[in-house]
C-alpha cells in the first residue's frame, strides 16, 4: 500500500486502469481491516500509528482521484 501511494502522490495525474483500480482497494480494505484488529489489541504504538496513517493516505488518495474524475466529492456533505 506505501508503495502505491508513493507512486499516486509522485504522479498525481496518472490514472488507474481498471485492475491497478481493483489492486488500490483491495490493499486499502486489507490495511483497514488490520488497523481495526490491531486496534483491538495492546499493539506497539507506532504499528498503529503507521496503519492510521497508511488508511488516511489511501482515503485521501481516493477521494481525491474522485473529485478530480468527477468534479465533485464522494462525501455529499463534505
């Protein structure tokens, strides 16, 4: 996941083809789902602190690749 985003951050107006698209949210569903289970645990600190900030860069990423597709926000109040 760190190295997509790096890649995304570096090229911001590259796109995703449909399998790239696929790879992105599955990593970000596996990085969610390993935040919520450390989260739950007395995990090491920093672990969870670099899983927090992993989720908030792929959701950034998203959304932002949103607006720029569609000219508005996935968030209807945001």
């Amino acid at each position: 996941m760190e190295a997509t985003l790096d890649r995304q951050e570096k090229y911001p107006l590259g796109t995703l083809n449909v399998e790239q698209a696929k790879r992105f949210h599955y990593l970000y569903d596996r990085v969610s789902a390993d935040l919520a289970k450390i989260a739950t645990f007395s995990a090491e600190r920093e672990t969870r602190q670099y899983l927090e900030r992993l989720v908030a860069r792929a959701y950034g990423e998203s959304t932002r690749r949103e607006r720029n597709r569609t000219g508005s926000s996935l968030c209807a109040g945001c």
